[in-house]
C-alpha cells in the first residue's frame, strides 16, 4: 500500500522529531555504555561507528523521505 503524499510528510515529521531523538540517544548511550567497560575503539574508529549508525537509522525510511520537498502530485492545479 503507497502511502499519499500528506501521509508521507506526516510520517517523515514523526520519524524527524521523535525517532531521530530517541534513537541518537540510544547510540550515545550504548557507545558510554562500551567506553565505561574499557572497549574504548580508537578516535577513527569511533567516528566511523557513529556515522554507520547514523546513516543505519533512516535507510528503513528512506521511501518516507521521497519526494516530501516537492509539489503534492495528486493536488489539483492552481488556478492563476
């Protein structure tokens, strides 16, 4: 089932401003979580940690993020 335009950037709002929160603090928790029982990965390592975690948390939703910037294409044509 495809999801309509207005669903999509409803949804895309949702995933922005709750998922994104949470999801970022469970990252840094768990990354604290690793450095205080001494697994400590070196600076370079770390940084690529957190940028694969960081592109893992919206490719689920990266059809949600499609097309929201642009025109509804199912709404009617203005009239000028």
């Amino acid at each position: 089932m495809a999801l309509s335009h207005k669903a999509r950037k409803r949804w895309a709002l949702v995933i922005l401003l709750i998922w994104m929160p949470v999801y970022l603090v469970l990252v840094v928790s768990l990354m604290s979580w690793l450095m205080a029982a001494g697994l400590r990965p070196p600076v370079w390592a770390e940084f690529l940690i957190y940028v694969a975690l960081g592109l893992l948390c919206f490719l689920p939703f990266r059809r949600v993020f499609l097309g929201v910037g642009q025109a509804d294409p199912d709404a009617p044509p203005e009239d000028r």
